[in-house]
C-alpha cells in the first residue's frame, strides 16, 4: 500500500511532554506531633507514654495511608 505525500505537506510538530505532579491527599502529609516529656514520677512517664503510643499510631496510620494512596495511584 502506497500514500501520497507531498513535500509541501510539511509535519505537525507533536506537542511537548508535560509534566504532571500528582500529590497525596494533604491529610496524610501533615507533620507528626511529638510531645515533649515534661514528667518528674514514674507516674507522668506512664502518661506520656501512652500519649506518645497515641502520636505513634496516628504517624503510623498516615504513613499506611501514604502507601495505599501511592499502590492505588501508581499507573496513573
């Protein structure tokens, strides 16, 4: 099979390649609070134990969020 093309048709350029940034959703991207110890007792530090194992586990759940954002949006 043969086409016909003249050398005045001249080729349309292909447009550039963009870039586009896909960012996670800004919930996941907040930075973790960290709590200082300011305790005295054995008392205070079981508190703010359980505080921080509260930080943790909010920090750990953004960054599972993170990953399952990241495995849902990879082909895309």
């Amino acid at each position: 099979m043969m086409f016909a093309v003249s050398c005045a048709e001249k080729p349309k350029p292909l447009p550039a390649a963009q870039l586009i940034y896909v960012y996670p959703p800004a919930a996941l991207l907040q930075q973790c609070k960290q709590t200082p110890f300011a305790g005295e007792t054995f008392g205070d530090a079981v508190m703010a134990l359980q505080v921080t194992q509260n930080e943790l586990d909010i920090c750990a759940s953004r960054i599972d969020g993170l990953i399952k954002w990241q495995r849902d949006n990879a082909g895309k």
